[in-house]
C-alpha cells in the first residue's frame, strides 16, 4: 500500500506539473479520454479522476473505448471495469481490423495504419460527444523513442507534442502523462491490479522499429540511467542557433535583428575552441578546394 501510494503521488506530480506547464486543462473542458485497455490509458484515466476532484477548476470525463475487430478482444472486461470506476463511458465498435489486415502487407507494421483510423474514428466521437478535448496515454518514454525514431528513419527532430490541434481545427489532442516514466506507469497499474489488455496487432510484431529503439534506450540506460530523463529535457531545451535548420536560424536572427550567425550568449563563450566554439561567417572566396568541401 505505501508503495502504491508513493507511486500514484509521483504521477500525480508529474501529470499536474504537464497539465500547468502546457495548460492542459480549463475551466468547463469535457475530456474524451482514450482508453485501450492498456497500462497507460488505464492509469491516465485513474490521475484524472484523482485531479478532477483536487483540481481548482471543473472538469468532466468520458471514458472511451474503441474495438476494432480483432479477434478474441475481451471488450466486456474492459467494460465491466470503466462501469466499476464511475466515470461516464462508450464503446465504440467498427471494424478497422480487416481494413489493416488487407492494406498492410506481411511483415510490414500495421501501426501506421491501424493509429490513422483509430485517430479518425476518436476525433469523430470527440465530437459528437461534445467534447473540447482528447486525452491519450503517452508517456515519457513514448515521447522520448518517439524523438529516436523520427532521427533516426526519418530524418526529422520531433516528438509527440504535449497539446495539439488536429489539422482540421475540431480537436484538441493532450497527453496528460508526458513527464511521467514508463516504469512508474507500469508499476503502479501493476499495483491497482488493472485488467490490462495487450494489443494482438502491434503487440505480435517483433522487428518494429519501436521495439529496436526499446531496447537501445534499455541497454544505454543500464549504463547511464539518467538517459531518458536527459531526452526528456533536451526536448524542452531546444537551442536553435546549433541546429541546421536554415529557416529556423534565419527567423531567429530577424527576431532579434540580429547575425543569425551569432549564436545566443555569444559573449559567454567568445574565445573557445572546438565543437563549442561560436559559429561566424567565413569568407572563403580564392581557397582552394573550399567550394568542393561546402
């Protein structure tokens, strides 16, 4: 029990300080939250109902759950405890399982697919319900592989963001959880004792890229533990001037009316050398082999 305890008291915090941080929640929100049968969504739904009643503003929830076809799902499982919590609730029911099943070909991840109906099918639901807001159940670790993935296979540097309107303006997307550790999340559903249901779709995949980032995340916080805190934290500490983003360094310095070359704090670090040394303009005009090293 104390150690029950001590673990909702870590998430609480780490999904009140998400909430204040990236105004989360308001006054009046009526908040769809999306619960899979999963760890995550599951103990998302129990913080909220916790905050709900702590929070100083008002705020009401609608449990949801979406099944989508796949064979064996226990959807009264999943019913019978989102009735034992109180919270009002649907279950949502269409067949995206077939449509996967036929568009995704062998050995190819289904979760590309499967998460842009499900997405689609919850957005719609959200709004027939009167909802002003979604609530998902990603994490910190979420975040952070989230973060490797698009680096790494798609050449990008961005995550899962903590709020965010869908392109059609209807929808508000939060992830209540995203300063929360995956650990904790599992540790303490574990405690509750909730009826977890695990994805046969995705779950089944061995070689998703996902899964390749897990256990890298894994192997290099047995060395360093403090890994994915520190990713979690580079995520908020962005620092544009050394970065490649032409775009972005050129908005920067109109901003200021500035050198966009000048990277901020440039007085701070003025006479180093190397790596952290401040990049300046170089005139390389008559050296040779200069054009062919750009």
């Amino acid at each position: 029990m104390a150690e029950r305890d001590r673990l909702e008291r870590k998430l609480l915090r780490a999904a009140a300080r998400a909430i204040e941080d990236f105004d989360l929640i308001g006054e009046g929100d009526r908040i769809l939250v999306a619960v899979s049968g999963g760890k995550d969504s599951l103990t998302l739904l129990r913080l909220l109902q916790l905050l709900r009643a702590r929070a100083p503003v008002k705020f009401d929830l609608v449990a949801a759950n979406l099944d989508q076809g796949q064979p064996g799902f226990p959807a009264d499982v999943l019913r019978r405890h989102l009735e034992s919590t109180g919270v009002e609730h649907v279950m949502l029911r269409q067949d995206t399982y077939s449509i996967v099943r036929r568009l995704v070909p062998p050995g190819k991840s289904t979760c590309p697919v499967c998460s842009r109906l499900r997405r689609g099918i919850l957005y719609n639901a959200a709004v027939e319900l009167g909802c002003t807001k979604i609530a998902l159940g990603h994490h910190r670790d979420d975040l952070v592989e989230t973060l490797l993935l698009s680096a790494l296979y798609a050449g990008a540097l961005k995550s899962m963001p903590p709020k965010l309107r869908s392109a059609d303006g209807r929808n508000v997307v939060i992830r209540p959880l995203c300063y929360a550790a995956e650990e904790d999340v599992a540790a303490y559903a574990q405690a509750l004792a909730f009826p977890i249901i695990p994805c046969d779709l995705c779950g089944s995949q061995p070689h998703l890229r996902r899964k390749r980032v897990k256990r890298l995340l894994a192997e290099l916080t047995a060395e360093h533990p403090a890994v994915k805190g520190n990713l979690l934290h580079a995520l908020g500490k962005v620092v544009p001037s050394h970065l490649l983003d032409r775009g972005l360094v050129a908005r920067l310095g109109e901003a200021r009316g500035a050198d966009p070359w000048l990277e901020e704090g440039e007085g701070e670090s003025a006479g180093t050398c190397g790596d952290d040394a401040p990049l300046v303009p170089l005139n390389l005009a008559g050296v040779p082999g200069a054009r062919d090293a750009e």
